[in-house]
C-alpha cells in the first residue's frame, strides 16, 4: 500500500517527511527533495520559491490529521537509504573558526596540500610507467594529507582544484588522477563515507586510470578526437589496469572495484562488463560520476570543455537516465554547486561576477566576486557579494546565465585567487 500523500503547502507541518514537490530541484533551494520538516524556516522557503504541493511519507513522518508533534520531528528517519545523514564539513562561516580559518591561510594551505600531493602523484605515476608497483603507503599518505585538509576547509580545496584545473596546459595521468581523488574526497565527505571508505575512496580515484599506462601515451593523449579503433583501445583500461594489479603490490580488494567499475552504469550501458545496478561499488559509481564531471570541465580529444555549470546539468541528466544513482547526483551536486566556484555568472543587474564559495542551504545563492558593471565597466575594486543575504540600499541580484569566460575575455584565475586569498571565508 502506498504510505505518500500529496497535500497543499498550507498543510505542511514540522514532523513531516518530504519525498516530492511540483517543482524540480533545480529550481528550489532544496537539492534532495527527501527529508524531514524540522525547521520552521524550511517551509517559509518552499512558500518563497513558489511551491504549492508537496508529496509526503505518512510512514516516515506525520499526517495531515496528526495533532501532536512526534518525536520524529528531532529525529532522523527510521530508513534513510536513500538519502544519507551527513554532517557537512567545516564552512569557514563558523562564528567559532580560529583566526586562521577565516583569513587568507585556507587558501594557502590548500595550495601547498594540491602541490605537494600532486609531485607525490608524478613520482608514483613515472614510477608505474617504468614498470614498478603502486606503492599503497605511498598514496595512502597523499589521501591522508587531502582529506585533513577537506575536513579541516573544503571549499578551499574546491577552489584549488579550479585554480589548477584553469592553470593547466598539459594534462597527464597524474594530473588527472589527482583532480579526480580530490573532487571524489570531497563529494565522499558530503556523502557520510566514514574513514576507512575514504581511504579506500581515495586510493581507487588516484589510480582509476591506471591501465593508460599500458598504452600508447600518442593514444592517451591525443589532442585530436580518437578513431573508432582508438576509442576500442581506450575502452579497455579497466581490464589492462588489472594486468598490471595482478603483478604488483596487493590492493584492498574495494580499491580494485574501483579502478575496474568505474566507468560502468547502473543501467548496463558502460563498460568494459556492462554490470548493473547492484553489481557496481558505490565508491566506483561516486568515482565515475566525478571522472565524468572531470572529463567534461577539461578539453579532451578534440572537445571543448563544458562550462562548470552545463557540466553540472549533465550530470543531473546521467541520473535521471539511470546512468547512476539519483540520489549519488544530488549529492555530487551539493557538494559542486550549481554554479561550481570558479564560474562567471551574468546577474539580473547586467553585472558580470565570479563565483567565490557556495552556499549549502541555496545552492542558487552562491558567494560572488562582482567585477563589472551593468555598461561592462570593469571594477577596479571587484564587489564581494554574498546573495543570501539581502540589503535595502542595493538591487535583489540573481543569477541569470553562466558565461564563457573565454568569449567574454576575462582572466577567471586572477578574480578567483585574489578572491580566495584576500577573503576567504
């Protein structure tokens, strides 16, 4: 028997359980449209963003006619499968953050974290295309250092990862490897993997594409789009990343599932085994779906990369086709942003602005850099704009589009790392 009503937002109460709106996410502040009503300031922004019915659990949570508040009000659903409880990492918005936290040193600890990961990265990854083993030591203490450092401020991460991804002009395998495992670590955070997951996480994003290392770097790295017998040949890393696993150092068995299932889809249209649904590691699905996003925010074989934000979108498209788990999406999703830091943005205002941080509680509401006027004048200044919150004396300012920084001629690293390093918050 079906436990879901649907009940107009007058109706709506603490105590209930949300598991659908009228609206789609993208246009809520609300990324998973499964949870419990406990805070009255949910349902004042459901009313603001325009929904008029939402869909609840009478089994999960409270019914219309219920008169008395239940405990679950303050409690978290009896199955919350699908969608896992995490606890966010730190933001940098904590009132209680030490000195450190709140000025320009996240930024720079970041940095030095990226760097120093990323030579250890180069060395491991000259060492497997010399024919030696991965040493699991070694990249567990890379994975070490990066999570400390996603705990400790993730979003200065986030950034760095866009700083570099910017600032590259040679992708290799270890460069992508080490952008993989820091977005996997980071969406793996949002997600509730706990510790020994994220290790595991970890060391599998690191050497997902171990197997390129078995062919010919001119195929790997081809500028140019690859021929029908190229895209056959790269197809089949997985299997060759096994060959050289079956010769090497033994890795957990969870970190194999890994480098095998990450390119594999929940609906059997990947590869190389076609498996489904059950059959795939959650930790592969998490680390396909960032290798995906990886894949499209940087140019490869020919293509153009996608703006952040139409990458995002695409994304959302995977999980609405089954490609992976929806609620591994919405996730990812909150973790990137909907427009990821490092996107420019056209705001209602006709002003251009940089995305600076995200906002967990509306994702439409990022933090911004604005560095140009309404007549495109640009700002000697650039304006730190936070578009949660609102001032009398100023315009609402919204998002209207994303923008390519390349056709608008704007230098997106040099606004994002004064951004970051003179007011990172």
């Amino acid at each position: 028997m079906d436990s879901t009503k649907r009940i107009p937002i007058a109706q709506l109460k603490l105590g209930m359980y949300i598991v659908g709106m009228d609206q789609p996410w993208y246009r809520t502040p609300f990324l998973l449209h499964k949870w419990l009503v406990s805070n009255p300031e949910d349902i004042a922004q459901l009313i603001r963003h325009g929904i008029r019915e939402v869909t609840i659990d009478l089994e999960r949570g409270l019914d219309v006619a219920d008169e008395k508040m239940s405990a679950k009000s303050s409690a978290a659903p009896a199955d919350s499968s699908e969608t896992p409880v995490v606890e966010l990492p730190p933001s940098g918005n904590d009132p209680d953050a030490s000195p450190g936290e709140i000025t320009g040193q996240p930024a720079a600890a970041a940095k030095a974290a990226y760097q120093e990961a990323m030579a250890a990265m180069e060395r491991v990854f000259r060492d497997l295309e010399a024919g030696q083993s991965p040493n699991l030591v070694t990249l567990t203490h890379i994975v070490s250092g990066l999570v400390n450092r996603i705990l400790a401020h993730s979003e200065s991460m986030m950034t760095q990862f866009f700083l570099e991804k910017m600032r590259r002009y040679d992708r290799t395998l270890a460069s992508h490897g080490m952008d993989v495992c820091v977005l996997a670590l980071i969406v793996g955070v949002e997600y509730g993997c706990d510790e020994a997951d994220r290790e595991t996480l970890g060391v599998g994003a690191l050497l997902h594409d171990l197997g390129y290392v078995r062919l010919p770097r001119n195929v790997y790295r081809k500028s140019t789009a690859l021929t029908d017998h190229e895209k056959a040949l790269m197809q089949q890393h997985p299997q060759l990343a096994a060959t050289v696993l079956a010769q090497a150092e033994q890795l957990p068995e969870a970190v194999n599932r890994i480098i095998a299932q990450h390119h594999e889809w929940l609906d059997g249209s990947g590869f190389p085994n076609k498996l489904k649904n059950g059959s795939i590691s959650t930790l592969a699905q998490l680390v396909g779906v960032v290798d995906t996003y990886d894949g499209m925010v940087g140019a490869r074989h020919g293509r153009p990369p996608l703006l952040p934000h139409d990458a995002i979108r695409q994304l959302f498209v995977l999980g609405e086709k089954g490609c992976y788990d929806k609620a591994l999406i919405e996730v990812a999703i909150k973790a990137l942003g909907v427009y990821p830091i490092g996107s420019l943005i056209k705001l209602n205002t006709s002003e251009n602005a940089v995305v600076t941080g995200i906002n967990h509680k509306d994702r439409l509401k990022p933090r911004i850099r604005i560095i140009s006027g309404p007549a495109g004048d640009v700002h000697k200044d650039p304006i730190d704009v936070d578009l949660t919150v609102t001032n009398p004396d100023e315009p609402t300012r919204t998002i209207l589009r994303a923008l390519d920084p390349n056709q608008e001629h704007i230098d997106l690293p040099m606004y994002l790392e004064t951004a970051v390093s003179g007011n990172q918050r």
